[in-house]
C-alpha cells in the first residue's frame, strides 16, 4: 500500500490567492453578473470554512476544488465558458454559511454552489437553496434523514458507513466488540447517527447497558473526564469507541487518549468523520492501529488515484498533501456536475439537476459512480482501515461493491423509543 505524507505546506498559486482573502474573495477578477451572458464565465461558488474549528477538514476542499476548476480551464473549460471560482469563508459559523450563500447566489450570481461539511451548515442553507432555486455538491458524510433536489449527497448515510462499522466490530474478523461507548460533538451528525446505532445495536442483541452515548461541545479541549470514562466502560467486557467529533476537537482527543494510555489493542477507537487531512496535524505514531471508516483511503493502488495524487501534489506545489475522502467526493461531485451542464447545455442549476441522473464518473476507489435514483445521493463503497505511522490507513475490511444510500433509516425510530426513557444523554 501506498505510504504517504504526513505533515502539510505552503500553499501556492491559485490556492494561495484564495487564502489570502478574509471572509469573501475572488479568485479571478469578475464585473457585474458575468455567469448570466451566454459567452461569459460559468462562476462556482466554495463555501467552505477556511477558519474557525472546521477549517482543519474544509480548508482543503476549497484547494482541491480551485485545483479541479483550474484543470478544467486549462482542457478548455465548459461549453467553450471559462469555469471563475468565487470563494468564501463562513468561519465555521452557521448564521454565516446562510448569509455568505445567499450573496454568492444573488449578488455574485454564481451558478452552483460546492460547500459546506457540518451538518448544521448544511441544514441552515438548505432554506436558502430552496428560496433561491439553487443546487449544492455536498462532501461529507452525513447522518441521512433529508434528501431534497436542491443538494447533491457526494458523502456516505449511516447506512453506508456507521451500520457495516458495528456489524464489522461485532464479527469475530472486527474482534467480536460486545460493548460500544458512542462519542461525537453535540451536533446533529451525532445525535442523529447515534439513535440509529442505538436501534441497530438493540436489533444486534446488544443490551442498552452495554452501549454509552455522549457528545462534547464543538472545539471540546479537555478530554480528560470522557477518555477516563471510556476506560472505567471499558472493564465491562471488550469495548470500541464510534467517534463523530467535528474539527480540531479531534486533535486534543487524540491527545489524551495517548496521555491515558487507551490503545488500539485493548480498546479501538473508530473514526467516523476524520481521516487523512485531519491525521496529517498530529503524531500519529502512538494512534497506530485504531481505525477509520470511509468511502476512500489515500493508500488505495488504482490507476484513478495514482493519477490523481500526482496531479493534486504537482498542482498544490507539494509532494506530501494528502487527499481524504471528503476530497474524493468534491472528485465525483465536479465531474458529474461538468457533465450535466455539457448534456443539458446550459449552467442554470435547474437544467443540471435533471441532467444529472445520467450522468456517471470513475471515482478514486476505481469505481462508476452516479447518483441512486432521485434521492440526489451517490452509491459508494466502504473501507475500514487502521491508521499506519505514516498518517495513512491500511485497509483491513472492504465492502463487497458499492452500497446503496438508504439516506431514510429503519433504524431511527426505534433507536429514538430507546432513548426515549431518559437515558439520552
């Protein structure tokens, strides 16, 4: 497997001169609303934080997108247009994600909108997407339970990623975990993923005194009460930790897990939303062996990827960027939304939607993706991989193909009943 880099750069060209704005910049010089005459450029809006405690995950997204345009400008752009990037920074602040989407879609009058990660930066745009007609090329995975025309679910449901986790964890090949401590930040990917898993971990025979659910606040810095917690759970039996914290929250977590000598061989913990790019801010050496689970790993051998981490090193001026799964899904989601605008021959966002059910590409993981039917989500695969001393994850558990979205769970009412009698933390 591929061993890869550890540690980040200086950005350069075109990433570099969207860094260097505050909270709204462009990337190439634009007058007036240029995307609405027929010979001018097609503009694309990135709502991605580039500060705040989600820049540690959705920095990089707003790189990897000026990087994707910037290849497509160079193949000639789209529809004889040049592609124009405008690029903002929510500051991972939601009240900001709506009013900086309103403006990108109104007064700078882009045409599509890739952005945003957490899901209440989603949600609160969503109204604006709807108001405005707009469509969205969303990258994270996500806790399911919505499903609307004006978003593109480029990330992995529960169903695709949390579920085949637990029943990984639960099988003699994931070590037979009878005991499952649920952490994530107070936010609404957590709660909502760990009410599924209640009601799923019940339907798995596990008993509710054999599960803990808690949630820290967003940017949570003292970890020290939850991992001694974990650990007092853990004497109960053979335990496993299913972690959805957001952001850097995730670096002092890590932290202290190490400062308590919690290791993977007597309690693993398995990430849900961190991977490459947030592993790249810390030393990961004391984490080796505890896990991640995603639809993509950096270390996959495909000619797909090879070429892409070429090009995305060449183009970002540095041979140790790592690229993450969230990265994979801004991949998927550019080149579907290219290829919808050339079949429907226009950029207007309601034209590309309907175009879009046609459309297919060749992810990262070697596979075709398009999008499952009308539920604007995509089909993926998953992986389960330990992380390595290099920052990157060794594969242990692959799925068999792509798995369906089932972005409405069966799961989630009964997990709510569960919780339903107090013990909802």
């Amino acid at each position: 497997m591929r061993q890869g880099p550890t540690r980040r750069r200086v950005l350069s060209g075109l990433a570099a001169m969207a860094a260097a704005g505050g909270g709204f910049a462009r990337v190439a010089p634009a007058a007036g609303r240029p995307a609405q005459a027929a010979g001018g450029p097609i503009r694309i809006g990135i709502l991605h934080s580039l500060s705040g405690t989600m820049a540690i995950s959705e920095s990089t997204l707003k790189d990897v997108l000026l990087m994707l345009i910037d290849r497509q400008n160079r193949a000639g752009g789209v529809l004889g247009r040049r592609l124009e990037p405008v690029v903002v920074d929510p500051a991972s602040s939601w009240p900001r994600f709506a009013q900086l989407a309103t403006h990108l879609l109104e007064a700078e009058g882009v045409d599509v909108l890739f952005g945003c990660y957490a899901s209440p930066s989603r949600k609160i745009v969503l109204p604006v997407l709807e108001r405005l007609d707009g469509l969205l090329f969303y990258p994270a995975p996500y806790e399911g339970q919505e499903q609307s025309p004006h978003v593109v679910y480029l990330g992995a449901t529960p169903q695709q990623q949390a579920v085949p986790t637990v029943d990984h964890l639960l099988s003699a090949e994931g070590g037979s975990v009878r005991r499952f401590y649920l952490l994530g930040t107070d936010d609404i990917h957590p709660r909502t993923v760990n009410t599924i898993l209640a009601g799923y971990l019940q339907s798995r025979q596990v008993r509710r005194e054999d599960f803990v659910i808690r949630y820290v606040p967003f940017g949570e810095t003292d970890w020290r009460p939850v991992v001694a917690d974990i650990r007092a759970f853990a004497h109960g039996g053979k335990t496993a930790v299913i972690n959805t914290i957001a952001g850097d929250a995730n670096l002092h977590f890590y932290r202290e897990l190490v400062r308590q000598e919690v290791h993977a061989s007597n309690i693993p913990v398995v990430a849900l939303s961190i991977g490459e790019q947030e592993l790249a801010a810390v030393d990961v050496t004391p984490l080796v062996g505890h896990l991640t689970a995603a639809s993509y790993f950096m270390s996959l051998e495909t000619p797909e990827n090879d070429a892409f981490i070429r090009d995305w090193q060449d183009w970002i001026g540095d041979d140790l960027r790592v690229v993450s799964a969230a990265m994979e899904g801004c991949v998927i989601g550019f080149d579907l939304w290219v290829q919808a605008v050339q079949a429907a021959r226009t950029s207007s966002a309601p034209a590309v939607r309907e175009a879009l059910a046609d459309c297919r590409t060749r992810s990262l993981t070697g596979h075709d993706i398009g999008l499952d039917g009308l539920s604007m989500h995509v089909r993926k695969p998953l992986m389960i991989g330990e992380i390595q001393a290099t920052g990157q994850m060794m594969p242990v558990w692959l799925s068999d193909g792509l798995i369906d979205p089932v972005p409405w769970s069966r799961w989630w009412r009964r997990g709510t009943r569960i919780l339903s009698d107090g013990a909802f933390p």
